[in-house]
C-alpha cells in the first residue's frame, strides 16, 4: 500500500471514522494508528487474516463513500490553502510596507539639510505616513497571529 493512500485513509478515518461499525473502527485503528499486521490483528480478534482484510477494505471503501458525499476533508484543504495564501499575501504586504518606510526614512534624512517651511510641513506628513504605516504593520501581524492559531 502506497504511503499516500495510508496517510489519505488515515485522514478519512479521522473525519467519518466514528460512521464506521465497532469492529471497522477498531480494525482501523489497530492497522493505521497502532501499526499492527493483518496477522497481529486477526490474532488480536481470533479471526482470519482474510477476515481483517476483508473488514478492512469494507471500511476504507466505506470511508471513500462518505467523503465522496461529504467532502469535508477537501473542503478542510482547501481551507488550507486559502490561509496559506492569505498568510503569504500578508507577508508580501508587511515586506512590502516595511522597504517603503525604510526608503522614506533615508529620503527624509537626506532632505534634512534644506529645511524650509514647506518642507516641515512636508517631513510632518512623512511621520504621520510612517506612524500610519507602522500601526498597519501591526495590524497585519495581528491577522498573522489568528491564522497560525487556525493551522
């Protein structure tokens, strides 16, 4: 069995694992969490290793089922990826915001020589843009903070 379809069916067993039977459950979970063989499991119910394999294919492809009419497990990745998107989106963003200050601030420190009445007034908007900016920075950190609570 691949890696992909243990980790997929494991996954399937987490969301519908509890719409299974007794026995499918625990067969489940002797084979995908407590990585017992067919044999240890059959032993385990004093039934045939054909029997557990048979059980388990059952509730496997029952799972398939459940999420085929569901679909809560593609819905949660694509979840996912819609956070991981906005999380990078952020981090572009804060990036982004953060060079542009830093450029105002060398520029700012270049016209300091030539300071007239119009330029005060000029370097006083600058401040209030990079408070501005800075408190938006904060902000977008703050939204990064709830999205990796989510993950």
């Amino acid at each position: 069995m691949k890696i992909e379809s243990i980790a997929e069916n494991s996954l399937l067993h987490d969301f519908y694992g509890q719409l299974l039977s007794k026995r499918q459950q625990e067969v489940m979970a002797l084979y995908h969490e407590e990585n017992l063989s067919l044999s240890e499991i059959a032993e385990e119910f004093g039934i045939s290793r054909q029997a557990v394999h048979d059980t388990l294919k059952k509730a496997e492809q029952a799972l398939s089922e459940y999420e085929a009419k569901l679909g809560l497990m593609a819905r949660l990745m694509k979840s996912k990826e819609a956070v991981a998107d906005i999380d990078a989106r952020i981090d572009l963003l804060i990036s982004e915001l953060t060079q542009g200050h830093e450029a105002q601030g060398a520029e700012s420190g270049m016209q300091q020589g030539h300071k007239s009445q119009g330029a005060a007034a000029q370097h006083s908007r600058k401040a209030q843009g990079t408070a501005d900016t800075s408190e938006i920075v904060l902000k977008l950190e703050e939204i990064k903070a709830i999205i990796n609570e989510l993950e």
